[in-house]
C-alpha cells in the first residue's frame, strides 16, 4: 500500500485543539478564540432570505462585486483608490493564508513569521515548500519584535514578513513609530508585507495601527469577519492589496483552492457590513471589561505577570511553576477545572507563558480565575 505525501505527514495536530478536544463539558473553558456573540441579527435574516431569493450558485472567484466593492471602500480613508478589484473574498482567514503563500513562497523560499505565532502560519508556508523562520516577539518587549532581531534572520531566500497586529496569541498591538519602523526593514529588503489583521475592529485603548495605506505595493492584508462579527463558523474573509498585479495572482489561485466563497453568505455579510457596523463596537465594549477582570486577577495572583493588552481577547501571562512547563501547568489547570492553552503550543519562546481567551462571561472568568489560583497556589507550595 502506498504511503502518504511528506506535506501530510509533517504537520501535527496543534497543541491548541489537542487541549480542547481532551476537555470535559464541565470545565471552564478559555481554549478557543471564539466570540461567544450570535453573528448580528440583521446578517443571520440576510442570509436566509438570499438562500429564499436563489443566492445558492457560484459565485465568481473574486466574490460578490457589490461586497467587494463596500470592502474597498472601508479601507479608503487609510488608501484611496480601492476599488473591487483590490479584494478576493476567502473562506476564512485561514483560506487567505494558504492563498497568499501559494502566490509567493517557491520551494526554497523562507518566510519572516512571529512567535508566539498563530499554529498555522509555519504549516502553511511549509505546504509550498517553504520554511518558516520565526522571529520572536519577547515579554520583555510587549510581544512586539525588535529590527535588530529582524536583521539577522533576513536572507536572499527571504520573500516575505508576515505581521499579527493585534496578534493572536498575545493581544499585541503597535504604534504608528513601531509599525514604520517594521515598513521600513521590510521596504530595505524588497519583501513582501503580509499583515493579518483580522481583530482590527477588537482594539480597547487606542486606534488600530494598520499597515494598509503605506504607499507600499508590497503590502497584503488578510481580513476576516470571524473576530469582528462573531461568524467564525461562516468562515469567511478576504485578501486586500492596493497591488493589482498581486491580486490578479492570488485571484487566480484562489479558484483553485477554494474556487469561490459562499453565495448567500456574502449577502449577508453586505448586509452586516451596511446595517450593522456597530456590531463590533458593541462587543469590543464587553472584551475591554472582560479584559480588565481577567487581567486583574492574574497579575494579583503570586508567581503571574500578565500585560494587558490593548487588542484581541487573549491574554499570555508569564506563569513561574518551578520545575514544570507550560504544557504540564495547563494539564494540572485542566484537571482543576480550567481549560487554558499551554504557551508552548504557539512556539519555543511561548514556554513559561499560558493563553486565555476571554471570550466567556464576566461570572466565568471569576470562577475560572478561583480555580486558576487555587491551582497554582498548589503547585507552587503557596
């Protein structure tokens, strides 16, 4: 019997969904990132009078012009000039991801990816026989990365740096000087900038910092409404560049990946995008109290050190367990109660460090941070 691709067999199964799928109905659970928000009413109607109206056929690959079209000029203030053209809708963020690596990375080829990293970044360049280099975004320097770091990982095979602001799993953001600061290393190298920004409308103190509106042909933005909208169960998303010629390529590629996004779907969204703008807002409001609580707790509890941070719902404390790793911590945390990601999960420099994601009520949080202390307290000998 024959056996199976290399490409197949080298990518594991995430250190994220191992956690959950171990995990009780009677746990709380701060595993996956995923707004426990119902999609806005508004969209969910949308949807079921398109499917009622006859939306339920391909669509071009691209996606909805008129969609595409409101995408586009989202992003006007910050790049005039979009136009549908400039956007491909995906199935998902992920979908996008493999879309946009299969456009630029020949085998060979390396790609620049942050760590603590989203579990899929690394395997998907690898798909295209790539290889991913990571550079780390250190508590120390509140996640985000140095260009010293930068420099010495940048080669000729080097084609791209992927950025993750506000990032998953940490909650880091950027300010303008910082952002232009990683423009301009990747201006210096000719590389290409790919910027996943699906948590951009989840941002608490400050305004987002987008990469998008640089003047830089290089840039390529990955979208979703997933975070934003609470339709993670949708999946859909969109790539956005102001280089036409990049999206032609990626366009053409999509076809053959996913060859188009939902039809009904994309009415919906329309819809949520025109009538329900403030959706996000509204949840963003909650996540920032939530964010307050559970950062509270974890920085009161003895051994923890947690930024708080200003985007997403995640928060990455440092947890000092003498002699134990962050995936032994998060087993004991698991048998106490308490579902949480090991920091290890999300690559080398994540050891020593935990992921909750907030994204359950306030009452939760306080039960789930009295477990969490009561654990932690045992295993430090408290």
């Amino acid at each position: 019997m024959r056996g199976f691709s290399k490409r197949a067999e080298n990518i594991q199964p995430t250190g994220v969904r191992k956690m959950f799928d171990m995990a009780g109905d009677d746990v709380i659970s701060f595993g996956l990132g995923e707004p426990d928000f119902q999609p806005p009413q508004v969209a969910i109607d949308a949807m079921y009078k398109a499917m009622n109206d006859g939306h339920n056929k391909y669509t071009t690959t691209a996606g909805l012009p008129e969609l595409r079209n409101r995408i586009a000029e989202t992003w006007k203030s910050l790049c005039p000039g979009l136009d549908e053209s400039n956007v491909c809708m995906t199935m998902s963020g992920t979908n996008a991801l493999l879309n946009i690596f299969a456009t630029l990375v020949n085998p060979g080829d390396n790609v620049l990816l942050p760590e603590p990293y989203f579990p899929l970044y690394g395997p998907d360049v690898g798909l295209w026989g790539g290889e991913p280099k990571f550079y780390e975004c250190l508590f120390e320097n509140e996640f985000v990365p140095t260009i010293e770091h930068l420099e010495s990982l940048v080669d000729d095979k080097t084609v791209a740096i992927l950025f993750n602001f506000p990032s998953n799993p940490t909650g880091a953001t950027i300010t303008t000087e910082q952002r232009d600061a990683l423009l301009e290393f990747a201006q210096r190298h000719d590389i290409w900038i790919i910027t996943d920004e699906v948590y951009d409308r989840i941002v608490f103190d400050n305004e987002h910092v987008s990469f998008v509106g640089c003047d830089d042909q290089r840039v390529i933005l990955i979208n979703s409404f997933s975070k934003t909208y609470a339709m993670t169960g949708w999946r859909i998303g969109y790539i956005l560049s102001a280089n036409k010629d990049a999206m032609a390529q990626m366009i053409k590629v999509q076809y053959y990946i996913t060859a188009c996004s939902n039809d009904a779907m994309q009415y919906a969204v329309l819809t949520a995008i025109n009538e329900a703008d403030d959706y996000p807002d509204t949840m963003c409001a909650e996540f920032k109290a939530r964010r307050d609580l559970i950062c509270s707790r974890l920085n009161a509890m003895p051994g923890v050190e947690c930024h708080v941070p200003e985007g997403a719902f995640y928060v990455f404390p440092r947890v000092d367990v003498p002699g134990m790793t962050s995936q032994e911590v998060a087993m004991e945390l698991l048998r106490g109660g308490v579902l949480c990601s090991p920091g290890s999960a999300f690559g080398p420099s994540g050891e020593g460090h935990l992921r909750f994601a907030y994204t359950i009520s306030r009452d939760d949080i306080s039960l789930g941070m009295d477990k969490t202390e009561q654990v932690l307290k045992r295993l430090r000998g408290d």
